[in-house]
C-alpha cells in the first residue's frame, strides 16, 4: 500500500513538473515570432476625395496596435491630430482646400517616424447637402488673375513677357494670343511651375494675350485679356545713301535710304546747305519721304573758301534720326562723301 501512494505522488509530481515546462519555454505557441520593438513607419499613404470627406489611407504595419494622422494646410506643418485608429484608413470629414497628412505606427514599445506625406486638394464647390451627399469633388480650377504683358526685349529682339497670379489646384498654365480682344485665340506656349511665359514671336501690331489654368479635372475659362503693342518697325531711319550731278549752273543731290531689318522708314526729309562763311547748316525745303531729289540752281554762291559746297540729308520719323553729307566742287566737278 505505502509503495502504491508513493507512485501515484511520483506520477502527479512529474506531471505538474511537465506541464510548467510547457509554460515556460521559448517558442512555444505564441504564434509567429512577435517582435518586441517600436514598429516601422507605414508605407503607400494616399488621399484621395470620398464624397464630402477625404478618404487618408495606408498600408498595414505588423505588430502596431493603432496608427495616428497629422494634418495641415501646407508641406510643412501638420497642426492637427487626428484621434488615433486601430484601422489603417481614416476620414476627414472636415477638409480645407489644400490638405497635407502624415501617419506614424504604435504600439506598446514605441512610435515609428511619420511617413512621408500625402497631399489632396478638396473644393467646396460641389453640392453637399445632408447626409454626406454630393460634397465636394476635384474640380477645375477658377480663372487666372493679374494679367500683364510687356516688352522685355527690344524692338530687333521682341521677348514679350505675360504674368499673371498663381491659381489654386492649378497644375499647368496655357498662354493663348489673338491679334484682336475678342478674336480667335491660339495657344503659344505652357508653363508648369511658373506663373509667367515669354512670347519671343509677337504679331506686328497688337498682341492680346489669355491664360487657362488646368488640373486633372480639366480646365478654367479664359483670363481677361493683357495687350502688348509691337511695332516691328519701330526704328529710326538709317543714314542715306547720296550721289550728286551737276551742271554749269545747278547740282542735284538724289538720295536712298534702306528698308532692311533695323531700319525704319522715314516720315521727313529735310535738305540742309551749309552756310560758306558762318559754317551754319541752314535748312532747306522740308520733304515728304516720298521725294528722293533736291536741285539747288545758284550752287556757285554755296561754294566756301575752300571750293566746295556741302550738302546734307536729314531723314527722320517717330523714333528717331539719321542724317548724312555730301561736297560738291564746281570747279573740278568732283563728289565726295555721300
């Protein structure tokens, strides 16, 4: 009997001793390896307009028992935090036009670095109303403002530069021109991340100008209209070209003047004599640009002490002046200058 109970104790003994064992050891079936540390910082961060909210959402970190959102109206303060969630989305229900989120993981041994942040941009434009219906979607983006145009170049080298002032949700620019206020307008150029463009190749005359801004959603309607004026000509003339004839009693002076790239048409041809004993250039009749000639019948009394008589040609217009000389010598016939 005595050996009995002491079998039966050694039997109980070394199955109470079995089981703590089972409950001690490492492994075991906790499951799956749990990590004791901080978790790692979430990953795939979106926004993105759900009705009237914005739907913030990520990827599942392992072992983080909730995740926490920080939000704010720019690229670099998050002002507000949202209350934490077990899930790996949340809502905000309450958006501004531009919206910036960030999301860090935690746990019982720590918080993760925030990750990288997600942008949305929200309009109140649409319908809301109760019950969450309608809200606010992605819509295009209003009209630019402060349209300007000038010439920042020159009259050789036009380079007419249009501004105009950042629109929100805008993506891209588009610059169109039209001849006329209210004619067709024809795009010449885009611009992504500045609100200006240059026109390097106006149009001979006026230059009306108009900007689009543009996002996934589509486009706004056209700016209000900026002029520039650009004369292609807007030159002052360039000197003449003069040749001289002459005969016993009277010399001619006939003249040229180019049209070329540079030089602009005169409006005003004055012929000037110069005076042989005060040395004064003293005017002559005033010529339409049309008159190319000028024959002086008493040329003998120009004649100064050294035996010529100076001839000059003055053309001009709204920009400016040239003017150039010629000598004539009766006495031998000879030219020059001109």
């Amino acid at each position: 009997m005595t050996l009995l109970i002491m079998s039966l104790l050694v039997i109980i003994v070394g199955c109470k001793k079995d089981d703590s064992a089972a409950n001690s050891g490492g492994g075991g079936s906790s499951g799956g390896g749990s990590s004791y540390s901080a978790p790692s910082t979430p990953t795939g961060l979106s926004a993105v307009v759900d009705g009237s909210s914005i739907k913030v959402s990520w990827n599942s970190v392992y072992n983080a028992n909730s995740y926490r959102v920080k939000w704010g109206t720019d690229g670099s303060y998050y002002s507000y935090t949202f209350s934490e969630t077990t899930n790996n989305y949340i809502y905000d229900n309450s958006p501004s036009t531009n919206n910036y989120y960030k999301v860090m993981a935690i746990n019982d041994y720590g918080e993760s670095d925030y990750s990288a942040a997600a942008y949305c941009y929200y309009s109140t434009g649409g319908g809301g109303g109760g019950g969450g219906g309608g809200g606010g979607t992605t819509t295009p983006p209003n009209a630019p403002t402060g349209v300007s145009a000038y010439n920042a170049g020159s009259t050789a080298v036009p380079n007419i530069c249009i501004s105009w002032n950042s629109v929100s949700g805008a993506d891209t620019y588009k610059v169109y021109r039209s001849t006329s206020a209210n004619g067709s307008y024809s795009q010449i150029g885009s611009a992504v991340s500045y609100t200006y463009l240059y026109d390097q190749n106006p149009k001979d005359g006026s230059n009306y100008y108009k900007v689009k801004a543009f996002n996934s959603a589509g486009s706004s309607s056209y700016s209000d209209y900026a002029v520039c004026n650009y004369n292609a000509n807007a030159y002052s003339p360039c000197p003449p070209s003069i040749t001289g004839s002459a005969n016993s009693s009277s010399a001619t002076i006939r003249w040229t003047y180019s049209t070329s790239s540079g030089c602009g048409a005169p409006t005003k041809v004055v012929v000037k004599m110069q005076d042989p004993d005060s040395g004064n250039w003293i005017s002559g009749n005033e010529q339409s640009s049309s008159v190319h000639s000028y024959t002086c019948y008493s040329v003998n009394t120009w004649v100064n002490q050294y035996g010529w008589v100076k001839f000059g040609v003055v053309v001009s217009n709204d920009y400016g002046s040239s003017s150039k000389t010629i000598s004539y010598n009766p006495y031998t016939g000879e030219w020059i200058g001109g």
